[in-house]
C-alpha cells in the first residue's frame, strides 16, 4: 500500500507528512482553508508534489454525502371539459437539497408510461406537474433508475457534491405470492429475486422458490431481454435458461409415493408488455417454457420425464374503473412423472379455484378463463393503523378446465379417464399499503365448482381462497 501512494503521488510518505505538518509559513499559496490553523492543507501539499489541482481528488474522499429521503403522490386528478385529464404530481424531498435531477415514471389508468423530470436547485423541497393525457395518473415510481445523486445538475458538476453510484450488482425482489385455499387447506408460496448488473439490465439473473403441498422447488435462471424496458427487471421479450431442483414430499394425498428429488434443466420465453403496475388494466402476456427432467425416490426408483406448458393472458380495459382479463393455459406431461409433479386441476389461481389441489392429478390440462374486474371505491384512506386501504374492488369469474391422464381418482375398470371440469365465482380486492411502505393486494375468492368426480369424497360445495397478488397475474 505504501509503495502504491508514493508511486501515485511520486513523494515519499515521510515527506509527505513532514510538509502536511509544516508551520504555516512553509505552506504553499493559497493559504490553507479546510483544516486546522498551523498546518498545510494535505490537498495543497499533493497539489506541489504531483503538479496538479488534486482539490477535486480530495473532496470526493472527504465531504459528507447528503442525506435524503423522497416522496411523491398524485395530488388532484381533475377531467377536463374537452375531453381527457390533467393529473398533479407532487415529487418532494426531505432532508437535505442539494443540486441534483430527480427522475419520476408515472402510469395512466391504460398503463402508458409518462417520464416527469425535475432539476432540483439547491434548497429547493419540492416540485408539481400538471400532466394532461386522455386518462388520469394512478401510478408513480420515484427515481426509478436508482440516479438520485447520480445525474450532476450541471455539466461539470464534482461527483463529491452529492453523487453516489448505485451497486454494481442490484437485487430486486420481483415476484411473492402466498395463496390459501380452504378447501384441502392448502398453502402455496412463490418468491423471485433477481440480480443485474447496473451496467447491462437486459442481463439478468433469477433465484427463486415455490412451496406447495407435493413438493417444494428451488430454481435460478440467466435471463436475457430486449425490446422495450418495462420495469426494473422486465422487458418486453425475454428468454431464460436456467436449472431447477425439487423436493418431492413423501404421502403427498394420501398416496404410496415416496419422498425424492427431481431435477433438470428449464428453458423458458415470454412476451409481456403489462405495466409494471399493482393491477395493469391492459396488455398481454405470453409463456412458452420446457423442463426436461430426472426424477429419483427413495423407494429406488428413477424415471426421465418432460414438463411443457404454454399460456397467453390478455388484459382489455373496458372503462375507467373495469377490465377484462382473459386466460388460455395448456400443460402437457411426457414419460414418466412422479406422482408429485402431476398436474393439478385446483387450490391456486393458477388453475381452478374452485377445487382443492389434492381433488384431481392428472398428466394433461387445458384451462380458458375469465374475469371481470371492477372497483367499487377508489382513492380511499381507511386506516387500519399497519395498513391504510387505498382501494376496494371486485371480481367476477368462470373457469373451465379439460383434464386428461386423471391418475387421481383412479377408476380400475376404465383406466385412466378423462373429465370436463369448471367453477364460477365472486371476489373482493383490497389495494392497501403496509406500514406506508408500498402497495399490496389482498385477494378473497368464493368459486362454486361443477363437474366434481364422483369417488372424491364430499367437500364443501364453496371453495374459499385467499391471495397476495391478482389472480393468475403470472402467465
């Protein structure tokens, strides 16, 4: 280390401290202004020694970064009498003010992104926009490139006056969804983070998990996008490869199958051009994915098989307050799965609500949904002291569902059947903030199901499930 500084600053440090401990008449000109009287400024004493202003050197190592905190809300959301809407945004900074240009990305109700920029001069707290569109602002992410003491104010500007680089690595948590399904009381969870680096987004790379009664999976995936940037971690079109492994859980629905481990590789596309939003009104996605895979138990037993699985959600905004929101999913199994990574028919919103997950296992699915989505209340504040509820709305919705290879029930005399099976139901969705700190949802969904098996034994003619998350918001 030490021979590094005296090769940087060419003067050895012994002299480099006999200077910076001089009397003041040794100092050289200017006089010294940022240390204590009797001794030389050690940025003057590097400035002689090297030949050049070593000032800006200094500072960037020595001043104090600010310190703030930023907020913005919509503040009015007023129509216009000849035609469309002009929304208020108010972006403000608490703490300290130093120069700086502030970045905020808002959203209209159709999920159209709408960039707000504010050169913030020193002292200044705050900043308005009037944004004027065919519809009103419902949407609003602060700084959202992580450039807050990034962008200089003016060209030139010291990065010591206030910049900081965002971490070369960022993790960004982009998935968790927790659902509850009374019916088989089954619980499922899912968590995605990903890692990018700040120089290159459209590289990506996924860790995740999902929990559920037939097993738990753990999985990562180098992800690739291009087109446009939808949000932190999303383009418009992605492709991803990656590996995941599977905990199979031993007398998942009662069955002889012991517990074990699946294993393999996942590649996977999507398209997705949905705001990056908490209930897009618009949009459509698409998923195409394949998993070959090893499965072993412990009872000794070893099979290759194949996952695939293709789906399409199309979101149409029918009015201000109302969207349409239309599924197409289809998953095919191929050699020999276990029993634990068989298809099945219910429990989430990822298939029928209105079954339990454990009702009916099968090798083929081919699912079409629809959902009416409205809001009775919006731009509420009811205040639960944790959680303050912003919105409160509404869902209607069928489901129909073909199943083929039905293992579970098995039926002796006819071998594995086939069944035609579909729910209709009502829901409540709560838009609420926890601790102030982001926006949630909290879903419930009372799903009447027809078609049911007639070996399963009875269950309760309504199926209740409670979600984090809108329903099948991941393709």
């Amino acid at each position: 280390m030490r021979e590094k500084l005296e090769d940087l600053f060419e003067l050895k440090l012994p002299d480099l401290f006999r200077r910076y401990l001089a009397p003041r008449k040794d100092c050289p000109e200017p006089p010294p202004t940022a240390f204590e009287a009797g001794t030389c400024s050690l940025a003057q004493v590097l400035s002689e020694a090297t030949g050049e202003d070593m000032l800006g050197f200094m500072l960037a190592w020595t001043l104090r970064l600010p310190k703030e905190d930023l907020r913005v809300r919509i503040v009015a959301r007023e129509p216009l009498a000849q035609g469309g809407y002009r929304s208020t945004v108010e972006v403000r900074r608490l703490g300290d003010t130093p120069p700086e240009v502030i970045e905020t990305e808002a959203r209209d109700v159709d999920g159209n992104p709408i960039r707000l920029t504010w050169k913030a001069a020193v002292g200044e707290p705050s900043h308005l926009f009037d944004v004027y569109g065919d519809q009103p602002i419902n949407w609003l992410r602060v700084d959202p490139r992580n450039r807050v003491f990034q962008t200089p104010a003016e060209e030139g500007e010291l990065a010591a006056l206030g910049d900081r680089v965002p971490a070369r690595l960022q993790p960004l948590l982009t998935r968790l969804s927790i659902s509850y399904s009374a019916s088989g009381r089954s619980l499922f969870g899912d968590v995605d983070v990903v890692f990018r680096p700040r120089e290159a987004v459209h590289r990506r790379l996924l860790i995740g998990a999902s929990y559920q009664a037939s097993r738990v999976q753990l999985r990562s995936a180098l992800s690739f996008g291009y087109g446009r940037l939808l949000g932190a971690a999303r383009y418009t079109n992605n492709f991803g490869v990656g590996l995941f492994a599977d905990y199979l859980r031993a007398k998942f629905a009662d069955s002889e199958a012991p517990d074990g481990f699946a294993v393999g590789p996942v590649f996977g596309y999507s398209f997705d051009d949905r705001a990056e939003a908490l209930a897009p009104r618009r949009g459509t996605a698409i998923f195409a994915g394949f998993r070959p895979a090893v499965s072993a138990t412990h009872g000794g037993e070893s099979a290759f098989f194949g996952h695939i699985q293709g789906s399409v959600i199309r979101l149409v905004p029918l009015s201000y307050t109302q969207t349409l929101a239309l599924r197409l999913k289809g998953i095919e199994l191929a050699g020999q799965p276990p029993f634990q990574n068989l298809v099945s028919l219910g429990g989430s919103d990822e298939a029928l609500r209105g079954f339990s997950f454990e009702e009916v296992l099968g090798r083929r699915q081919l699912i079409a949904s629809a959902e009416w989505r409205h809001s009775f209340f919006q731009d509420i504040d009811i205040d639960l002291g944790f959680a303050r509820i912003r919105e409160i709305g509404g869902a209607l919705f069928a489901d129909v569902a073909a199943m083929g290879g039905i293992v579970r029930p098995h039926n002796e005399e006819q071998g594995p059947p086939s069944g035609l099976f579909g729910d209709v139901g009502l829901g409540v969705r709560l838009e609420y903030t926890l601790f102030g700190v982001r926006p949630l949802l909290l879903a419930v969904d009372a799903a009447l199901p027809f078609g049911r098996m007639p070996t399963n034994p009875p269950l309760f003619p309504i199926t209740f499930t409670f979600r984090a998350g809108q329903a099948f918001a991941n393709p």
